[in-house]
C-alpha cells in the first residue's frame, strides 16, 4: 500500500488541500502539457481507440483509495496515456459515429473558471451577474430558435434531462393531476431517451406510442391524427407530440409545421427533440431545412452536439417560460427568495446545486465570435452533402436518404442480394471501415434492417477527412463485394 514516507515526502506540497500559489501553477502546467501534446496527436490516433481495455479495468477494479499524496504526473500518465486512448476518439476529425461534436478547448478554459472560482450558480440571489451570463446564453438561444421574448430556458445536463424537464412542462400544463389516461405520440424512429423521459415523468410505457414513420423515416401526420382519434375513442387523453428535428438513426427532420398544426387543432402539446439537428437553425440559409421547428411549444437543444462543446450540457427551450416555471419552481425556509425580475435556475429545472454550465457557453461565443459557430455548421452540413454524393457514386452503396442536415443513411446492395444479406455486409462495411483506423462510423436497425450511416458534426472535420472517408468506404465495399463473387 502507499508508504507516507515515499509520497508525502518526494511531493509534500501535494499533500496539502491548500496548495501554495506556485505549486497550483506547477500543477496547471503540467495539467496543460499533457492534455495538449493529447490533442496534437489526435490527427494521428485511431478514431475507434484501443477498446482492448478488459485487462486494464480489471487492474483498475483492484485498486483501493490511495491514503497518501501521490505525484501528478504517475496520475496523468494513468488517465490521458492508459484510460484516455482506450475509448472512442469521439475529439477527432474522422469521427463520423453517433452524433459527433469534438470537446471546443475553450469551453474547458470556461470550466477551470468555473470550477476554480466555484461560485453557486443554482439561485439567483447568490451569483446574480454569473447567472445573468446564462440567461443571457438562453435569450440567444431563444433568439436563433426563433422562439418570443417570453420564451425561457434551462441548461441541462444533456439531451435526455431537456426531453424530462420538457414532457413533466408539457404533462402539467396539458394533463394536470390526472396522469394515467395521458397518451405521448412519437414516432419508431424517436430517440428512446424520450420514452425514458415519460416513464420518469409517470407516463407509462403503454401510454407512449411509437408511430411507424414514412419512407423517409419521418413521423406520417396522417398515422399521428389517426392514432390521437383511435385514443380518444378509448377514452384516453392525448397531450403531447414529440416530434424530432434530426432524428439519430437517419437524420430525418419530422415535418414540424403540419404536426404544429395537429397539435394546435386537438389542443396538445409539441415538443420537438432537436438534440442533434436544432443548432442548424442558427444558420439562417440552412434555416428552411427546419420549416416549423420556431413554432413549437418547446425544444430540446444539445450543445454538447451542435456547438461542440464537451459532454455535459444540454438545453430546453418553453415558448411559454412561465410553464418551464410552473412546472419547476420550489423554494424553502433557508433559502433567499426566488428572484422574480431575473431568471433564476433553480426555478426552472430539477436541480438546485450545479455546475456554471452558462460559462461553457458564454466564453466559447465571446471568444471565437457566433459568426465562427454557424460557419462551422455550413461547413459540416456542406460536407455531408458532398459524403453522401460520393458515396452514391461508389458501386454497391445506396443510399436511404439524402442528408436533411448533416446526417444520412446508406446501405449495400448487389443484384439478387436480399434484405438480410445487404444487412449483413452493410454491417461488416461500417465495421470494416472502421477498422482501418481513419475514421469511425457506426449504423443503427431501422424498419427491421441495417442501415450505415455518416454524422458530420465534429468541428474539426473539414474536406480532407471526408476525402479520406469516401476513400476508406470505396475501398472496404469493392473488398466486400469481391469476397460475395460481384464483378464491379
Ligand atoms: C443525443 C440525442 C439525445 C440524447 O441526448 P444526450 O445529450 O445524450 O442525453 C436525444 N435525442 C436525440 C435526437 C439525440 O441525438
């Protein structure tokens, strides 16, 4: 076990919670070196990672808490040289997996502000000008949404903590005390943390219908008012449509604007999960992929997606802030009370005590400018585009969808092949290219086959890492294709 001598005597500044001013600038020096020679090598590194980690966890499982001060340096090693490469490189340029986004520096340059200063940022009364920074964070939000002035907001945690906080709004403004007969409308294709999200908001599993979407793959409006009439002959009361601004399977876009309409004529709630493609609504050109997304009631957005921050933060959007308030707000005895002039946290969401999530927005727009952030999500809806008409032309890929926003699905297929066996190899395709190291992309089941697919998200991906990609795909399906006997 650890020998005090050894430790507390090679490193006893270390030992201290209160370290001197020299020594905590030692300490965020070397901090710095090893996270950016991490990030210089990330052009290099495989995109998937080294995920052989079984032997390492079962190392890692076996250590106890250290009783004694140990030098920073042995523990960086352990976490940025062991733990780090053996994970998906989700920072780096040929990640085209999931819904990418990279990890902006400047938001962890936020974070050590944050976390240094620490000061309590879950009420109002206790950082009023720190959370005026957030609030102002959310009034942009809201701006580029197109959301009105009386619209409020939360940062989350995610995604999945937005689609709660949205559905508990929706449940109370819609439904009331009376929770059981309340029915959810989605679609196959939804995100299922909103399924999740309602069983923890206490709508069960058999109020929560999964519609079966178009060709598309988007939600039919015309299954949707079929399935609310069904429901309410039953006796139940529809509340809520979840409708999705991207969805993670195929990238397609719901058509918002008609399902608004629905919503509106039969008195229910629209909530749209934008986690992955409501920040191209930042961009005003790309504005019209989006017709409707302004109109609905309320919106989850994940900047940890679409403005590339790290993980970690998510937001909600309520056209109606005081619904958001409604269905949140809660004070005590001990407590400053709430501020009505000025938004207040912990009015608006579950928490109480949290991190200063605004900064990680705040100082990324100030430092690099919002001009930066919707050139970037050109940029990569631009390259998605130009990824999807390259990999149609390679012989044996199809594609399913164009790409609404940066994200489009694809399979292989060869003459006589059936659905099973384009299943299989497209399978083997997304895995194929994946192994060979530059860039890492993953599929997903959708209508009972499976499809490949490409998200273009990370701000580092620029054209020479899709050009290495377009390669990487023509080369891994003429290789399958010739293992199955098909001439090119
Ligand atoms: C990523 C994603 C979510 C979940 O968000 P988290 O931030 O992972 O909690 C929900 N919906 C969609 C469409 C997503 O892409």
């Amino acid at each position: 076990m650890d020998d005090p001598t050894t430790h507390d005597a090679v490193n006893p500044d270390l030992a201290d919670l209160e370290p001197s001013p020299e020594v905590m600038a030692a300490l965020g020096r070397q901090t710095l070196d090893k996270v950016l020679a991490h990030v210089a090598g990330v052009e290099t590194m495989p995109v998937r990672g080294d995920m052989d980690a079984t032997a390492l966890c079962r190392e890692l499982e076996a250590q106890g808490p250290p009783e004694h001060a140990r030098p920073l340096d042995a523990l960086l090693e352990t976490v940025v040289d062991q733990c780090v490469p053996r994970s998906f490189t989700t920072i780096s340029p040929g990640y085209l997996a999931f819904v990418p986004g990279g990890g902006l520096y400047s938001a962890a340059l936020a974070d050590l502000v944050s976390n240094v200063t620490n000061r309590y940022s879950g009420v109002w009364a206790a950082a009023p000008a720190m959370i005026q920074l957030e609030s102002n964070v959310l009034r942009w939000l809201a701006d580029w949404m197109g959301y009105p002035s009386e619209a409020r907001g939360l940062l989350s945690t995610g995604g999945s903590l937005a689609n709660l906080a949205a559905i508990v709004t929706a449940r109370e403004e819609r439904l009331g005390p009376d929770i059981r007969p309340g029915v959810i409308y989605t679609t196959t294709e939804t995100h299922h943390c909103v399924a999740k999200a309602a069983r923890l908001a206490g709508v069960q599993p058999d109020r929560v219908r999964a519609l079966k979407p178009d060709g598309r793959f988007r939600m039919d409006v015309d299954v949707l008012q079929a399935a609310i009439a069904d429901d309410r002959r039953a006796g139940l009361r529809p509340f809520l449509v979840v409708s999705s601004a991207g969805t993670t399977n195929t990238g397609a876009v719901d058509p918002l604007r008609a399902i608004g309409e629905v919503c509106k004529r039969e008195g229910l709630w629209h909530h749209c999960d934008g986690a992955y493609g409501a920040f191209f609504h930042m961009v005003p050109e790309l504005r019209a992929l989006l017709p409707g997304l302004d109109e609905t009631d309320s919106l989850t957005l994940d900047p940890h997606k679409g403005l590339f921050l790290p993980y970690g933060t998510g937001a909600v959007l309520v056209r109606d802030g005081e619904a958001l308030r409604r269905a949140h707000a809660a004070t005590a005895d001990y407590l400053p009370p709430p501020a009505d002039a000025f938004y207040d946290p912990s009015q608006y969401g579950p928490e109480l005590s949290r991190d200063f999530r605004g900064l990680r927005l705040w100082l990324p727009f100030q430092l690099h400018g919002v001009a930066r952030f919707r050139e970037a999500l050109a940029e990569k809806r631009e390259l998605a585009v130009d990824c999807a008409r390259r990999l149609a032309e390679i012989p044996g890929l199809v594609l399913d969808a164009e790409p609404e926003l940066s994200l489009f699905p694809f399979h292989v297929e060869w003459p006589g092949s059936s659905v099973a066996e384009q299943s299989d190899a497209s399978r083997e395709l997304m895995e194929r290219v994946t192994a060979r190291g530059r860039v890492m992309v993953t599929g997903a089941e959708v209508g009972g086959r499976y499809l490949g697919r490409v998200c273009v998200l990370c701000f580092r991906t620029h054209a020479r890492h899709i050009d290495m990609a377009v390669d990487d795909f023509a080369a891994a399906t003429a290789e399958l294709l010739a293992e199955r006997g098909v001439g090119a």
